[in-house]
C-alpha cells in the first residue's frame, strides 16, 4: 500500500461495462462462452501459484495471470483462456503457461474422444516471464506444441483486445493460431518496441514513436495485411460475435502458418535494404489472402 | 515484498467465499473464505515494505464494521488505502451475493 | 566461422542451400547410422538481404525457407520412411529490426515451429544438438519442438529466455545480482548443467574439442545422434519426455500439480 491518492485505471474503468480491453482476464474468458456456462479450472482459491515469485521477493497472484474455463460457444463445448496483462505483464510463468498448455492438451484429448472441443485465447503478454526464465521457455514450447496438435482437430481462436499487446512467445501462440481477431488498440509482435530500441538502436525504431509502432503492429495494419483475420471494435458482445462467427465458420482453408509459399514471395518482392513504410506493406499485400 | 498478519474478533457467522481485483500496479488481489475458528484473519503480502502501522490503521477501521468470522488472503501491489477499503468492500460484497 | 557452422560441416559433409534461399540457412541430406537424415542449421552471413539478421539470427527468411525445406521434407516421407530431421543449434537470437516486425516475423517464426511440430507427429525424429546458443525465440524455434534436444557440456553453450545484460536491464538488477539468483534459482541459471536440471535435455555431451571437431569428437557426437534418434523413435510422438523427466520431478512440480489438477477438474465437469 502507498499514501498517494490516485485510483487505479481499473478501477475507473469499472463504470465502462461493456469495454472489453477495461474487462479483467477473468471476465474476458466469461465474455467468451455462452452466459452462464462458465465454469472455472484451476480458479484463486486451489492456490496453485507461481513457487518462483516469492522466492524472488515478488507477490504471487492466485491465478498466476492465466484463467482457464470450460464452457459452451454457440453450444458447443469450448475453453476460453484468458492472460490477465496486469499481472506482471501477462508474462507466461510455470504454472500460468502449464494451465494454457494442459487446457489446450485436455481440449484435444475430448476431440480425440469424439467430443470436439473449440478453443479459444485472448492473450495479452510481453512474452516469457523472466523471473522464471528457462521453465517459461520450456512451457511455451509446450504450449505451441498443444496448440498445433488442437488445431488439427478444432479451430483456435486468438483475440488480442490490449492494451498489455501480444508479444514473445504468446505472438507465436497467435502466429500459431486458426483465425486471429484485433481491435485497433491491439499490437501483436514478436519483439516489443524497447526490445528493438535496445537491440538495434534508436535509428531502427524509437520505442517512444506510438503512431509509428501502432502503423507497425496495431490491428488495423495487421488485418490490412492479412495477418489478423477480423478487425472489431472494443466491444465485449462484438468480440464474443466474432468468435462465434469464426468458429461457425470452421477449419481456415489455408493455415497462415503453412503459407510459406505466399511469404517467400512476399519476401523475394521487397528490398530490404531500402526503408518500407506500413502503408507500402499494405499496398503490396491487399489483394493476397494467405 | 513483505507478509504482514492481522486478527480480529468476530461473531462466528461464517461468508462466502468471494475473489476480487488484481496484483497490478496499484491494485490488490483479495481471496475471502471462511476463517476455521471464531475470528477474522488477515494475512497480506505487499510489494511495498514499511507501511504495516498504515495497514493496521486502514484495517482496525475497517474490521469495525465487519463481524464475519474471515481469511482474507491480501495480495498488494502498492494499491492506496482508499483502494484497499474499496476491494475490502467488493470482496464483501461479492461475498453476500 | 561460428560453431553451428563448424559441426553442421563436420556432420553433414555438405550444404545445399535451397533455390533462392538465404546463404545463413544451411541444409543437407547425409547418411547417418545406415539411413537417409536431413541436417539443418543456421550461421552468420554478412550478406544477407535482411540486414538484422546477418549474425546467425532467426530471421524471416530463415524461418519461411525453413519451414518449406522441412514441409518437403513430410510431403517426401507421407508413404514411407519418416527421415529423421536433425538441427544443428548455435543461433543468437531472433532477428529485431522494425522491417522484421512488418512481415511478421512472429508468423515466420510460428511457421517453422509448426513445421518441425508436424514432422515429429508424422513420426519423423526430430533432433536438436545445441552446440552454441539457443536464446530466446531461436530456442523456442529450433529446439522447442524436438522430440530429443541434446546440447554439449561446454561454458560456451547458452540456453536462456534472453542475455544476462537485458535480463538485468529489464529485472532491475546488476549482473551480479542475477549470478547469486542462479545459483537457488535453478530456471533463471545461464549454464546448460542447470537448464539440464529442468529436465530439457535428453542427454548433455562432454566433446573434447568444441571449436575444432577432430574425427573422434564427430564419431562421438554421430553415435549420440543416433541413439537419440532410436530413442526418438521408441517414444510418443510428443514432447512428453520433458516432463516425465527426473529433473522435472524435482524442478517442475508446479507444472506436474497444474496438470494433474486441472485434468481431475476437466473430467469432473
């Protein structure tokens, strides 16, 4: 506790209801399913928490970031996961990476039992927490592992809302992922701005540049160029509509990540020696759908 | 981060179990459940050390006006006594709903 | 040259790069143990197009060549022999540069973790011999997803979330500090002993001569690859030897006790 006599953001926000990136990841994940049939796994009070915080003199949460609930979507049975960006950046620690591992692995193990099981993700992370460094690195290789054997079977739906972003190793959960759904408020990149600052110096990018990285990696470039599949409105029902829409829709034709044909293309046509702009990307880019 | 411990008397109902807020940035994580016994405890971890007589404070006021026999679980990440008696107040009220 | 170079060399013999492909992707087909293998690595080349990945970094088109070489490599094996895909690691990092981010280099980098998690489902041993360093996304990209990951026992070998220096920076912590928290804080160690603990590696390799392979070091190393892929082979076509392992017995309990409780809570519903 401190003396300084400011509310949180979250709590301010808490008179915009129908706000989903001012929603908590629990309520996002409820958002997701059918009213009423959320049904928590894992929830605060079985206290499974991460045993590497403390040790490192920093607060656990109860949840580790990550809730997991079993559900329904249009009816059908479904688990929506959700990362909780304020903690600790929605990084990806032992047990919250192991509880989206499992609930991706137990999804695919009810569509090998004849019980397709729909699943979708709304991620918000910097990446691997770095408190619990290598076990974050081994747990995401988890993760990507569940997530490409699932979607063999169902389709798997990532929306990134923000404001934390979708970054690391939960940017190759939606790389990863059948259909990706972003409003304009979202990023979703591998290396996050002050990571590129840092690496490659302040003439690559100046991570103080907000328009510049939003024209990067915001939704709307994202969807311009096919790398998000619908743009929506920070809206919870038009979210939850669209997922639902996704998975009516079912199995994507062409994975976006088997689409290497198309990307060496791309890749071949540009220069890059010379500096490119969002808006060139997106002229290249409108007519070809991945 | 430092653990801090509380304990107040109580009539002996027992609440609900109630979860609320986050262990963000000057926010708080609250987990109520039924204390074993006829008292209220509080045991708290906050990322902000050298405030316990400002817990102490905030939470003799508010244990006044509560007589639940309680665990409250407080996970703090710097929130203001302000917030911390709004979230004490949400976990209460969750409870009873 | 750098060290994934030196051994894909000294294994593979050879390299032949794909059509177009970019010059720090190297591939070849060798005999290894009596069957046909596919050996994959990448190495720095200050010629690149994409001038932030000159340093042996995963890059976009490293990761789009490499995950087609490796679909090739599924299509060719459909109906018959599934040919083991063995991956040389000694990669600094991901690339990070801003034209990187506009063709989505998280795509790119999904794209060829898919490839190799497909092939190990087809039953394809897929292999990664970390010879150098595995930091970041160029663990995650080329060895994530092996079935069996084998690294040598050297100072020089490096599997990490990320360097020690932009650890510190970001953690708020001196170098030093980060040092102390490694030795109780057995994730956060930066020497391959104690990323062994954790249970990642199927076997640490003690070779003689890292930097300069002499023909006994690359017998010594072959013989390894072969039994990890025999190994390979026994098991699952999953990653599950990770977590049955006896490291993560010890170091893993929290992600046994996520799993476990949370498959109780899933069928009770």
């Amino acid at each position: 506790m401190t003396t300084a006599a400011q509310l949180p953001e979250e709590v301010l926000a808490l008179s915009a209801r129908y706000s989903y990136i001012e929603m908590n990841a629990r309520t996002r994940a409820g958002q997701l399913l059918d009213p009423g049939t959320f049904c928590e796994l894992l929830g605060p009070f079985d206290r499974i928490e991460s045993p590497w915080l403390p040790m490192q003199d920093i607060v656990p949460q109860s949840d580790d970031g990550c809730i997991v609930a079993k559900g329904t979507i249009d009816g059908k049975p479904a688990v929506a996961i959700a990362l909780e960006g304020k903690f600790q950046g929605g990084s990806i620690g032992e047990v919250s990476g192991m509880k989206m591992a499992t609930a991706l692995a137990l999804a695919r193990q009810g569509c090998e039992r004849g019980i397709p099981t729909r699943a979708v993700l709304s991620l918000e992370s910097g990446g691997v927490r770095l408190q619990e460094a290598n076990i974050g690195e081994l747990v995401i290789a988890e993760i990507c592992a569940e997530l490409i054997a699932l979607r063999q079977h169902v389709p798997v739906v990532v929306v990134v809302a923000g404001m934390t972003g979708c970054f690391g190793g939960m940017s190759l959960a939606a790389g990863l992922a059948s259909y990706v759904v972003m409003t304009r408020q979202a990023r979703l990149s591998m290396n996050g701005p002050e990571v590129i600052e840092q690496e490659a110096g302040i003439e690559e990018l100046d991570a103080r540049d907000r328009p510049l990285i939003w024209s990067i990696c915001g939704g709307a470039q994202r969807h311009a160029t096919g790398i998000a599949d619908v743009l929506v409105e920070d809206d919870a029902a038009e979210i939850a509509q669209a997922v639902r829409a996704l998975f009516k829709r079912g199995e994507p034709t062409h994975l976006r990540s088997a689409a290497h044909e198309l990307y060496i293309e791309r890749l071949a046509q540009l220069d890059p020696v010379q500096p490119w702009s969002a808006e060139q990307i997106r002229e290249m880019w409108k007519d070809q759908t991945p | 981060m430092e653990r801090l411990s509380f304990d107040y008397p109580a009539s002996g109902e027992k609440p609900k179990r109630a979860h609320v807020g986050v262990v963000g940035s000057g926010d708080l994580e609250i987990l109520l459940e039924p204390s074993a016994d006829e008292r209220t405890h509080v045991a708290i971890q906050t990322s902000v050390t050298g405030f316990a007589d400002t817990w102490k404070a905030v939470l003799d006021r508010f244990f006044e006006g509560y007589e639940e026999a309680a665990n409250f679980d407080i996970r703090d990440c710097g929130a203001t006594p302000g917030t911390v008696m709004m979230r004490l107040q949400q976990a209460i009220e969750v409870s009873r709903s | 040259m750098s060290r994934g170079r030196t051994w894909f060399e000294a294994l593979a013999g050879g390299n032949s790069a794909q059509p177009n492909g970019p010059a720090s992707l190297l591939l070849a087909e060798a005999t290894l143990g009596g069957e046909k293998v596919s050996y994959l690595a990448l190495a720095p080349d200050p010629q690149a197009r994409f001038p932030r990945a000159r340093g042996g970094e995963v890059g976009v088109e490293e990761s789009w060549y490499g995950a087609r070489a490796i679909q090739q490599i599924i299509e060719a094996g459909r109906n018959g022999a599934k040919r083991p895909i063995l991956t040389i690691v000694d990669a600094t990092s991901q690339a990070y540069g801003l034209r990187e981010e506009l063709v989505g280099i998280h795509l790119a980098a999904a794209a060829l973790i898919a490839a190799y998690a497909e092939a190990r489902m087809a039953g394809h041993p897929v292999i990664a011999l970390i010879v150098g360093r595995a930091v970041s996304a160029s663990f995650l990209v080329l060895c994530g997803q092996a079935n069996r990951v084998l690294a040598f026992d050297d100072p020089q070998v490096l599997v990490h979330a990320m360097y020690k220096d932009a650890t510190a920076r970001i953690t708020r912590r001196t170098v030093e500090e980060l040092d102390a928290l490694g030795e109780s804080i057995v994730p956060m160690a930066y020497d391959i002993q104690s990323f062994n603990k954790l249970g990642g590696l199927h076997r640490l390799l003690h070779v003689a001569a890292p930097d300069a392979p002499n023909s006994e070091a690359v017998e010594q190393v072959k013989s390894a690859l072969i039994d990890a892929i025999a190994d390979a082979r026994r098991g699952p076509h999953d990653l599950s030897s990770r977590l049955a392992s006896q490291g993560a017995q010890q170091y893993r309990k929290a992600s046994l006790a996520v799993r476990a409780k949370m498959a109780e809570q899933w069928a009770a519903l």
